[in-house]
C-alpha cells in the first residue's frame, strides 16, 4: 500500500489489525479518543477462544505473551441456583480452550508489539464524509482533520465510522447489568468467594441472573443482570452508592446471602451498563475505502464471544489487505464476504428471548452448554 491504514479505535479489535498489519510490513495509524493507555481501566477478565480470539493471535504472533498472562485455573465453572445450591461444578483441568486474560494485560500485549508512534492518544472523532474515489476525511473534536485511502471503524458500540455504511444505530434489548467488586474476598466475603470458586460463577433465574468471575488479588468482580427499561434504572440515583446496592439488592429477595452479597456488600460503587444491540444480520453494500470490525459491525449483548470477533475480524482484515494491497476494494469485499456471516453464527446464551421473564430450565442448561461444551473449530 502507497500509505498507512488509518484505524479508528485502540481497543482489541483495532490493535489486532495494526499488530498483524505490522507482521506483514504493512503501515498503520490507530487514532484513539483515550488520552493514554492508563486513561482509563480495562474491564475485568475475558476468555480468548482457541476457535477465534487464539487463532487471532497466532496470526499477530503473539501466542507466547498470551500464554504468559493467562490466569491457571480460572476456567473453572460454578452455576448455582438461586438458594445457592450448586448445580454445576465443573474444574479448571487445563485442558479447555477458553483460557482466563485479564483484558488491560491483553491490549498491553498487543499495544507493546506496536511501533510507538502507532497510536495517536488523544484523537477523539466528531465525524466522517466520503470524499469521493474511496477518499474519507475524519474530524476530530479539537477540529483537526485528516485523510485517507482506507479507512477502518473499529471505534465500537457508538461509532462514528458507520454511518458511512449504514444509518443501523445501536437499540437498547431491554435489559442492563449492574457491575459490582467485592476485595480480600477469602477473608472478608469467605462465603461469598466459596460460592463463586476459583472461576466464574453463574447464578440464572427467570428474567434475571449474577454472574461473578474470581479476578487477580483476591477479587471478585460481578455483573447483576435485570430485565427492567432504561427508565428504570435512570430513576435511581448512582451517586449514593449504599441506596443503589439496596435498591438492586431488593431485586434479589429471597436470594441466598453469600449470592446477594456481591450487591449488598460491594467495595465500589455499582455501576450500571445497559446493553445495545444492532439488528441482527446487518449488512451494508460495499463502499469504496471503508469498512468496520467488531462492535462497530454487529454489536449484540454480551454473549462470551464480543472481544473474540473483534480480534478475529482485525486479524482476518489484515490478511486480506495483505493479500491485495493494491486492490484494496477486493481485499475489503472479501473480508466482509466472511466477516458478516461469521457474527451471525455466533452461539450464544443471552438471545432476545432471555431479556424478558421466559428464562426456563431449558435455557438455563442452555447457557451452561456454551461453557461446557466441547471445544470448537470455526
């Protein structure tokens, strides 16, 4: 190519491409709104798939850093009814393909494989337009402008990417999660990180559920899943932390203690997140010199697989434009040939009919197939 990849998003999917990019030679800018890569933290663990997000991996060849931050035994799986009987206990053996990452050690990886001046701190997007011949400029917020020959929305959930492709905006699914962090929880929750193990723990009912995953430092970092409308959570106010927990809390009557505690006893302050999807099966037809990956393409509520398609779809961007570099307009229809069908084919645990009150047995054994199942090929 006769000039850099203009990549707009630091995250996981937009560094994977830079990084597998940079393998085969080829030059990439990555403009980011965060001012720096401590600006903010990175979310608590993700499971890397050996059917998509390793695969990724391998291809930026980066397997060795990979493994060297993989938690041991954190695959472990717990799911536990609401009075706290535990109906699965399944033990991290090393042998599944769902190893534990911390997400901020990943993007380090992959930010530290970077050349330094590939990414551009600070540089938030207020805007895109096509300027015709596959051309695009992008303005950012402090009315600087550049253009490009090729570029890639990997700016997430709201990007400013899309609307050169589609006016598709992200919906509310009608349900949200509260986050929650209990600390020192052997010493000071014993019960509560009993129930959770060594793992992630999943507790489902109908309508609603808590998941927790056992973090590094003796954390346990929560997510407290409610079927209720944005209003609804609006109403409470966030800012005084102890009427919130309470008020989330009163959700989960009747619910085993060591269960409820991760509302109820929480270290932080709980902080909702409410869920966004595309349509599902969107497509767009092919505009010369632009196109996306991960939760700019085809965000759904969070479903295991998010992060790993992200990485995936850098990964197979790149590989494409590498293949073509000097037809750049083949490269991106191939990559968007694969890309589109492969997120529609994501297996889930949490479709449209789980956001409402007709969560069954028969999908809570649903949601413990996708973590119990045997590995996948893609």
């Amino acid at each position: 190519m006769n000039s850099p990849v203009t990549i707009i998003g630091a995250g996981l999917g937009g560094l994977t491409l830079a990084r597998v990019l940079h393998v085969h030679g080829i030059e990439s800018t990555v403009y980011e709104a965060e001012s720096s890569p401590s600006a903010r933290t990175q979310g608590g663990l993700l499971d890397i798939h050996d059917y998509n997000g390793q695969l990724a991996l391998q291809e930026a060849d980066l397997m060795d850093e990979f493994h060297a931050i993989i938690l041991a035994g954190h695959q472990a799986l717990r799911v536990l009814a609401p009075d706290g009987t535990v109906t699965l206990d399944k033990p991290d053996d090393g042998t599944g393909g769902r190893p534990e990452v911390p997400r901020g050690d990943l993007r380090q990886v992959l930010l530290d494989s970077l050349p330094a001046d590939t990414v551009c701190w600070g540089h938030k997007v207020s805007g895109a337009r096509a300027l015709g011949e596959g051309r695009h400029e992008v303005t950012f917020a402090d009315g600087r402008t550049i253009t490009t020959n090729l570029l890639v929305g990997a700016d997430g959930a709201w990007s400013r990417v899309r609307p050169l492709l589609t006016e598709a905006i992200p919906e509310y699914v009608g349900k949200s999660v509260v986050e929650t962090y209990l600390f020192e929880a052997d010493t000071r929750h014993p019960a509560t990180a009993k129930a959770v193990g060594g793992g992630m723990m999943i507790a489902p009912s109908p309508g609603k559920e808590i998941f927790a995953h056992r973090e590094k430092g003796d954390t346990l970092h929560a997510y407290v899943g409610l079927p209720m409308p944005q209003d609804w959570f609006d109403a409470i106010d966030f800012t005084d932390a102890a009427a919130a927990a309470a008020r989330i809390a009163a959700e989960f009557k009747g619910w085993a203690p060591e269960l409820t505690a991760l509302i109820s006893e929480s270290d932080t302050a709980p902080i909702p997140r409410s869920l966004h999807a595309l349509p599902t099966g969107l497509r767009w037809e092919r505009v010369p010199g632009v196109t996306l990956l991960g939760d700019a393409a085809h965000l759904t509520a969070p479903n295991g697989e998010g992060a790993n398609l992200a990485m995936l779809d850098g990964a197979e961007l790149a590989k494409a434009i590498a293949a073509h570099p000097d037809d750049i307009e083949t490269a991106l229809a191939a990559y968007e040939r694969d890309m589109f069908p492969r997120s529609e084919e994501v297996v889930t645990f949490d479709g449209e009919e789980a956001h409402g009150d007709t969560f069954d047995d028969a999908m809570a054994q649903e949601l413990m197939d996708v973590f119990t199942a045997p590995d996948r090929t893609p």
